[in-house]
C-alpha cells in the first residue's frame, strides 16, 4: 500500500511539474525540484498564482480559499500535491488520471 501511495504521489508531482515547467518555465525545467521554492526562485509572480489557482481549481476539482493562498500551499510541487491530496481527500492515482478540468 505504501508504494503504491508513493507512485501515485509521484504522478501527482509529475502532473504539477508539467503545468508549471509548460507555464512558468517555458519548457526548461533544468534545475527544478520537487521542493524547489517559487518564490524564493522567482518562478511565480502574484499573476501565476492565480493561474495556478485556476488550474488546480478545474483540473482537481477544488475551491481554494482566500486563507489557503499561503506558500505552505503553493509554494513547491511537493507543497501543492499535498494540498491537492489534502483538499480533496482522494488518492494521488485518483486525481492523476482524472479528467476533470480537461488536459490542463
């Protein structure tokens, strides 16, 4: 069971890491970690967060709060696959393999 969390928490951060590598980094994910910190890097303005916001709001199927706009939310993949997973209660493989929200 406790691999099978694993992988599907490692295709959760792979879905995350695609979004933002496509929409923030042009392409280059070069030296981007999994806990690689978006402000700290300059990865995402105030702009981007509201993009991510709307992505992990139709994507995922979530409402993110006003209160939950913190970077202990949103400020790594790490950090937002384990809100994502936290907010909606489901298993990282479910949310993955979702369609909901189309393709991103």
């Amino acid at each position: 069971m406790a691999e099978s969390t694993k992988a599907s928490m490692d295709s959760l951060r792979a879905n995350l890491r695609e979004f933002v590598v496509r929409n923030f980094l042009f392409g280059k994910s070069d030296d981007l970690a999994d806990d690689t910190s978006f402000l700290e890097q300059g990865i995402i303005d105030s702009t981007g967060v509201l993009e991510l916001v709307s992505h992990l709001e139709e994507r995922y199927g979530i409402q993110v709060e006003d209160n939950e706009l913190n970077p202990d939310n949103l400020d790594s993949i790490v950090a937002i696959a384990e809100y994502v997973s936290r907010k909606t209660g489901a298993s990282a493989a479910e949310l993955s393999s979702s369609g909901a929200g189309g393709s991103g």
